[in-house]
C-alpha cells in the first residue's frame, strides 16, 4: 500500500472508486448475467431435453439458442420442410394461364 500512502483520504477514496468502475466494467461486458422469469414449462422441457441429449449444460443451450433467434447463431439453420418439393416442378399450361389472368390489373379498382 505505499502507493496509498501521500494520497489524502478524498484522493485515496476516488482512486480505490476508478480502480474498482474499471474492474466492475470488464467483469459486466466480459460474462454478461441473465435473470430470466416466466420461462415457459414447453421451452424449459426443450433446453432441458436438448443440453441431456447432447450432454452439455443447460447454460450453454440456452446461450446458443438465444444466438441463433438473435440472427447471430454460428451456423444458419438450415429448414427442411420444403424439402419434398424441390425438383418436382412439371410445367403445366392451365397453371400458367389461371396466373397470367391473375397478374391482370383491373384499373376501375385502382380508381
């Protein structure tokens, strides 16, 4: 503590505060802490089921999936739900005439 020591006590007392703002800054913005309430059962039982099967943490799911909502996951879910239909067009002239007649504009409803 000799550094402290030609410091009156305002001075010691607003050096030890900087110190202390800085260090409470880093740990703040490096592990940022959430509270979270209300999680829904449905939710809960999916992070739960997930971090078992995977045999990881709960923390680390739960992380990960609030990435990915925020569009800032490491890898972009891909979706396989239309997946049957690619490949599968068959032109069909009756199909392209309904959508031509569809693509008419009707200028009295624009009035």
């Amino acid at each position: 503590m000799r550094e402290y020591r030609d410091r009156d006590d305002q001075s010691l007392r607003t050096h030890l505060a900087a110190r202390f703002d800085v260090h409470a800054y880093i740990a703040y913005t490096v592990g940022m802490q959430y509270t979270l309430r209300k999680i829904p059962r449905e939710l809960d039982q999916a992070l739960r089921r997930k971090a078992r099967e995977q045999g990881r943490s709960l923390n680390e799911i739960a992380i990960e999936a609030m990435a990915r909502g925020a569009g800032i996951g490491a890898e972009p879910v891909r979706n396989h739900d239309l997946d049957f239909a690619i490949g599968t067009w068959v032109e069909d002239p009756e199909f392209d005439k309904a959508m031509q007649d569809q693509r008419q504009i009707d200028a009295d409803m624009w009035k």
